[in-house]
C-alpha cells in the first residue's frame, strides 16, 4: 500500500486491567489491519503504526499523538485508522479542539471499523465532536471511581503503589498487594542504626554506603536525600501512607504545568498495613526525634567568598569555598566525590575570573572606540539566522507561483501553501524586528564597561569587604560556571581549569 493511510494505536481505561499494553495494541492492530485490507486495498505498512506506550491524558503527555499529527500535515496522506474516536484524546475541550482542528483543517479521515469521519463535513464533524466529549466525560467518571476505590484499598492496609520502597517487593495476595521484605531490608536497618544509634549524618551515611559498593535500586550512588527519604518513611514500621505528594495542576504561560509537592500532614492518610514492619517504631521515632537538632555550624567571620550564590560547577551543583589549615583555601563542587571535576586554589580562579572579566571589557571597548560592530557575536548570529530563513522563504514563494503556472498544484494547494508560508514570512518579520531591539545600544556599552571596570577594581582591591564585593558582582554576573574535569587527582599533575561567565 502507497503512503495514504496512517494506523495509532493507544490503550485505555476501558481495556481492562487484564491485559497488558502490548497485548491491547497488538489486538486493535490486527482488527485495523484486517479492516485496511477489506476495504482500503492492503495493510498498512510498519512504518506508517504509532504505538503509544506512554500513559497521558493530555496530548502534550502522549509524543506519540504529536508525531501523528505533525505527520498528518503531509498532504500524501489520506486518513487515519483507529479502534474509535475516543483512542485519539479523552481530555478537555482544550484538546478536543486541537484534534478536530488539525484533521479538519489537513482534510484527513479517521477511519474506524464502525465508520469513516470526514470532519470538513459539519454533520460529521459534530458526531466526531460528541465522541471524543463522551469519552472525556467517561475519562472523568474513571477516575473519579478508581480515587474511591484506591483510597478504600489503603485503608483496608493494602499497598497501591506501583513501585515497591527500598527493602521491599510488592506480591500479590488474594486480589489485593502488599509489602514483603527482601534482601535490601538489612541495608534499611543499617541506615535507621547509623543515623540513631551512631549519631551519623545522612551525607556521610551515603557515603559510607557507596564506600561498601552498595547501590540503591534506581540510581549508581546514594545521597544524603535518598537516605533521609528512607528515615523519614513510616512504610518501614508497617504502616501505609498515601496522598502525601499530591499531583497538582496549573495553568501557567499559556501551558498546563503538574507538579507534586508535600500535602499538609492532616490530608495525608495514615494506616496500619497488612505487610511487616522492618523496624521497631522506637527506633523510627527515635530516628524522627533527631531531625532538627543536629548542630549548625555559623561562620566565624561572616561570608568568605565574594562568588556565593554566583559560581557554580559544570554538574549543576555550587561551588563552596573552603578553608585549609596548612595551605590556601580551595573552591569545591558541592558533591565532589561524585562530580568528576577537581577543585582548585581561591586565588586561581579568582585571578581566572578577573582575566574574563578584563578580556569582556577589551571587547566592549573596541566596540565604544568603533573598531567592530555594536552587536556582539551571538545577537549577529540570531539575526544572520533569521534573515537567511526569510530568504530561503522568499525563494520558495517564487516557487510556488512557478509550480501553480506549470499545473504542478493545484489552486487549493496553492491557496494552503501560500497562506502558510505567508504565515511563517510574517513570524519572521516579527522575529528579526525582536532581535534588532534587543541589540544592545552604546550607552548600554558604556554603562557595562564602567561596570565591569569597578568590578575587576573590587576584586583585585583586597581590603574590600567580602559581603561588598559580592553584592557588587551579583548586579553584573548572572552565572559563571566552573571546569576542571580529571581523573587524575594529585598535586603533581596540574589539570587546567576553565571559568564561563554570563553577565546580566
């Protein structure tokens, strides 16, 4: 079969639990397959199937339904097959809309067993419309009964997650799941006798656990986070909590947002568990006694680097700066036993930073002093990019007028491709009019200049105060990032490192 047809497939709540996804999609495949070669001349070839194996209920959750619609855009293709309307989107009138949209507006069927949708029909559009609203409205039935039925699963004691905690496997028993321990339960009680017993922090707990090669079940290395989530779970005295990270949705920049920060403790639900605890409840509430009484140290003489909250490591994580008894004090990754980047010496990157900050203002002076062009080399690239595209636009255009003269398209081809090219030549207008805006002028220029000038002057006077200087450079750098990548670690081997500023 030519390229004409287009098969998604896509499991739902009203397939049942009984089958797995593999085995719903490879079942409405084969009905779909049977009904092209019945009525539309031969399968539908491999290539032309999108499968979604992800659960969403919106299509900015499923990449799959995205593929196919941008697919959809080519004009070689016909139609869609699917089981029914609904396997498209059950969401909101929000998606609904960009369903009917996108096969209205691209003349594409969808085809199903039961019937063909043609959606520039208006009496078919409406039946179309009323099936995907009736699969929304049973969406929300769904869920609104599985929220009761999980919530009567908990408190009868039974475990409803889908992956286990550390130190536990999730069985089946009867038609309910609980908890049984496994081998990792002895690493949950060495974690709960560390913290209580020996007194020892969660940051050196994961380090000594990584020290033992003993590796938690999702990542290569544990961390303090990790271990604190262990000593903070009431799973491990037998006990079931549910509802304590709740999703959240909002509607933020023009797109839907979910998130799941901690509920408040009196919405969370709390029971017995029908699976055994690994731990006493004394030595959890021990455990739960002693966060918020460890020891802060304070710093003897207030903030020691002028770069806090301004320098952090190429992994993501800051930069500390710490003192040494017998040698010049040393800036660090954060987590560098496991960031692959070595420290280095205060005053190296220090001397490193004022050479970048020296190097940015030679730069913005040739521009003051007319030796090179007032925009800097990425806001040149922008433009160049833009205007490149627009004239590419511009050839194709040509074309178009050429191919409608030759019989080559159609007028209603001609009419779509020129309107959406139209489109995309305005988009770019607007884009480069943007960018030549937001060019910085001269007096921006000067302004940076004199800026960067005090800095490198604050940085190099040493009797400036550090709490100063680093309020100063905060109103110039945004960001400066560090690397020095090795993985050879002595003194004797010096490793260069590298500084990234971004200012402001």
């Amino acid at each position: 079969m030519e390229e004409k047809y287009l098969i998604y497939l896509r499991k739902s709540r009203a397939d049942g639990e009984h089958e797995t996804v593999e085995e719903v999609l490879a079942r409405h495949c084969k009905i779909l397959q049977d009904h092209a070669e019945a009525k539309l001349g031969g399968a539908v070839p491999e290539s032309l199937i999108y499968r979604e194996v992800v659960s969403g209920e919106t299509i900015q959750d499923r990449p799959e339904v995205n593929r196919l619609l941008e697919r959809i855009q080519n004009e070689n293709i016909t139609g869609v097959l699917i089981v029914e309307p609904q396997r498209l989107s059950r969401g909101d009138l929000s998606d609904c809309g960009t369903i009917i949209r996108a096969f209205r507006y691209t003349e594409t069927l969808v085809i199903t067993p039961q019937k063909t949708y043609d959606l520039s029909d208006k009496f078919d559009r409406k039946f179309f419309e009323m099936e995907l609203m009736r699969g929304n409205d049973y969406l929300e039935y769904v869920k609104e009964i599985m929220t009761r039925g999980r919530i009567a699963s908990v408190n009868e004691g039974n475990f409803i997650g889908s992956v286990a905690p550390y130190g536990y496997d999730k069985v089946k028993i009867g038609k309910s799941f609980t908890l049984v321990p496994n081998s990792e339960a002895d690493i949950v009680r060495l974690i709960f006798e560390l913290w209580v017993k020996d007194g020892i922090g969660s940051t050196t707990i994961a380090n000594r656990l990584n020290a033992m090669h003993i590796k938690p079940r999702k990542s290569e290395l544990w961390s303090n986070a990790s271990v604190r989530d262990i000593i903070k779970n009431p799973v491990y005295i037998g006990k079931i909590r549910w509802n304590w990270r709740k999703t959240i949705k909002k509607y933020e920049d023009g797109e839907l947002k979910s998130s799941r920060p901690k509920a408040k403790k009196e919405d969370w639900i709390l029971v017995d568990g029908k699976h055994e605890g690994i731990i006493s409840e004394e030595l959890f509430n021990a455990a739960m006694a002693r966060f918020g009484t460890l020891p802060k140290k304070k710093a003897a003489s207030g903030l020691r680097n002028p770069f806090a909250g301004i320098m952090h490591c190429s992994c993501g994580r800051p930069m500390i700066y710490q003192s040494q008894r017998s040698s010049q004090p040393r800036l660090h990754c954060a987590y560098q036993m496991r960031c692959g980047n070595r420290s280095a010496t205060f005053s190296e990157v220090e001397e490193e930073v004022i050479k970048a900050l020296k190097k940015y203002a030679a730069d913005i002076k040739e521009i003051l002093e007319g030796k090179t062009d007032t925009a800097l080399p990425a806001q040149k690239a922008v433009s160049a990019a833009l205007q490149k595209e627009l004239n590419a636009l511009e050839t194709q255009q040509e074309r178009l007028y050429e191919f409608l003269e030759q019989g080559v398209y159609s007028s209603e081809v001609f009419v779509k491709r020129n309107a959406a090219l139209a489109q995309r030549r305005q988009e770019l207008l607007d884009s480069i009019a943007e960018a030549k805006a937001n060019e910085i002028s001269i007096v921006d220029y000067e302004q940076r200049y004199v800026a960067l000038q005090e800095a490198i002057a604050i940085l190099e006077d040493k009797s400036s105060p550090i709490e100063d200087t680093n309020r100063f450079l905060r109103t110039i750098i945004k960001d400066i990032t560090y690397h020095r990548e090795t993985s050879i670690r002595d003194r004797w081997h010096p490793v260069p490192f590298a500084v990234n500023i971004s200012l402001i």
